[in-house]
C-alpha cells in the first residue's frame, strides 16, 4: 500500500532523536509515548529483572538508562521509594496498594495486608484502590496476583468492580494474556454466577479462538471443570462438536484432554468418533505435547465405548514406528499392546 510504502521511504530516527524522544516519553505525560517506545517502556515496567542487569541495558537510549525500574514502573512524578515502603511493613500498605502491587516483594505485603485484615470492610478499602487500574493489574506479573487474592478473600459482590473493569477494558484480550487468564479463572470459581453470566457469554461465543491460544485455552479449561453445570453442559456440546478442530491444534489439545476427563461416556465416545474418521488425526495428535495426553486417555479401558478404544488403538499400533520416534509418541506406543 502507498501508507507501507511511505513508511519505508522514511529513514531510521538518529540516535540523538531517539534519545530525546525516550526523554520527553520519560519525563512528560502530556503526550502518549510513540508506539515502539510505549511498548519497551511497558515491558520494562513489567520486568522482574533489576533494569540495570538486563543484557540489552546498555543499548537503551541514555535518558532511559538513567532512570530507575521503579521510575518506569511508576512513573516520574509518582515515583515511589518502594523499599522504604516494604521498611515500614504492613502499615505503609494503606494508600500504597496499587504501587506495591506492581513490585515483586509489594505485591507479598498487599497479600499479607488483606489476609491479616480484622474485618470485611478493612479488606475493601484496599481492594478499593485498585479501582481504575484492573486492567493493569491484570497484566502485570506481581499485582495479578492480588487481584486474585482479592477475589479469593472478598465477597463475590465486593468484587464486582474487578469484573466490571475487566469488560470495559475488553475481556477477551484479557483472557488471552499471560497473566490476564489467571483472573478470568478465579472470577469463575468465586463469583456468583449471575456476576459473570455475560463474562461466560463472550467466553463461550469464542469458544474455538480462545480453545486455540496459548493461555485462554486454560480459561476454556476452567470452565469444563468449573463452570456451572448448565456451562459445562454447553462447553462440551462445543468441545465435541469442535473435536477435530481441537484435536488438529496444539492448544486445542489441551482442551480435548479436559473434555475427556469431564464428558460422559457418550459424550466422550463421540469425540473420539469425529477423531477417528479424520485420517492421521490421531496419530498426529498423539506426537504433540498435550494431545498425547488425549491419546493415552482413549487408551484407557471404560474411557470409550470399547469398539472406539479397539479402533483407535488399531489405528496408532499401526503407526508405532512413527510414534517411537517422537518424544510424546514413544509414550502412547508405550501404551499399546505388545
């Protein structure tokens, strides 16, 4: 397109430029940082590693170099000497929630603060500064974890602020990040389910995209093993219905595995069905990570409808070769009858 071309033609920003560039990014909030920058500068901000000991440091522009991992995580203006709030111990946690959830020892002390707190409403209150900022939170690898605990420690409609940020931010990515689906998750298994009915909606609606991404597909998990039943009824309609489409992709593997453990016999019986009529399908599958998992289930005598278990053991003897020479398919042919 004429907009790529345009952007090829441009020569690569100076060093100097980059600098000063990084330096307002650093030091001002009037302007959103370019797109690169505000991406290395959110990495850097969720890094667990002291910023100076990163073996890229010294590659960063100077005006970045010179200023500290917690003035990138905070911010300028807000930065805070996060050790001298870790010093003073669970009475610095008040009024410092959210900057002490993103750091890797705060993160412990908010935790601790919320399990030590005497009443309801003294857990609140500091569940309550986390308000505007669950997105982040989410996120973020230490202040997931007090989210977490929040919905661990509250009750389901104290949290209801959680869930309704989540949607607003947009559930789905959420659900496919690394830590996001860790909240998801909880959110499931403590509120009410009239709370995350249009949480369960959505999740459901993109049920084969978030069966096929590398941490949602835990969240589909969750819901098979811990959604209401009326969920898991329709999750396995769809993990059925979808068997082949699962059993093709390596994440989706995963999910077949839980279906296995959570379906009934017919339920069960008929996905292996839909496998077997795929040819290679489950040879395949039984090479891969999660899907040999899958494999060595059907294996199993009173997994299936004994007829399927015959077919389906025929079918990977018949590739035993094939499967010895695999790190995960040497373990099913392990499985098979000598």
């Amino acid at each position: 397109s004429s907009a790529t071309a345009a952007l090829r033609r441009q020569p690569p920003p100076r060093p100097a430029d980059t600098e000063a560039s990084a330096m307002s990014v650093a030091t001002s909030s009037a302007a959103p940082a370019p797109f690169p920058l505000r991406i290395l500068l959110d990495r850097l901000g969720n890094s667990e590693a002291e910023l100076r000991e990163l073996p890229w440091f010294h590659l960063l522009p100077e005006a970045v170099r010179n200023r500290s991992a917690d003035v990138l995580r905070f911010g300028g203006s807000e930065a805070i000497d996060v050790q001298a709030l870790l010093g003073a111990g669970s009475a610095a946690v008040p009024g410092n929630v959210w900057r002490l959830s993103k750091d890797a020892n705060g993160c412990r002390e908010v935790q601790n603060a919320l399990d030590s707190a005497s009443t309801d409403a003294e857990r609140q209150a500091l569940a309550s500064e986390l308000r505007g900022n669950v997105d982040k939170a989410a996120r973020c690898p230490h202040a997931n974890h007090v989210i977490q605990k929040i919905i661990v420690s509250l009750k389901p409609l104290s949290c209801q602020f959680i869930i309704d940020e989540i949607m607003a931010a947009g559930l789905l990515p959420i659900a496919k990040h690394k830590y996001g689906c860790r909240i998801i998750q909880r959110l499931v298994e403590h509120c009410e389910d009239k709370q995350v009915e249009g949480v369960i909606d959505m999740l459901i609606a993109n049920f084969l995209s978030l069966a096929r991404t590398p941490y949602s597909n835990f969240v589909l998990q969750h819901l098979l093993d811990h959604g209401p039943e009326d969920v898991q009824e329709q999750m396995m309609a769809l993990a059925v219905s979808h068997a082949v489409d699962l059993a093709a992709h390596p994440h989706g593997c995963a999910v077949v595995v839980q279906a296995l453990e959570t379906g009934n016999m017919e339920q069960r019986s008929e996905m292996v069905r839909r496998m077997l009529k795929e040819r290679g399908l489950l040879v395949a599958m039984a090479g891969t990570r999660h899907g040999h998992v899958a494999a060595k289930t059907v294996l199993e005598r009173g997994a299936v409808e004994d007829g399927l278990r015959e077919e389906a053991e025929a079918v990977l003897a018949a590739a035993r070769s094939e499967l010895e020479s695999t790190k995960y398919g040497e373990l099913v042919a392990a499985c098979l009858s000598a």
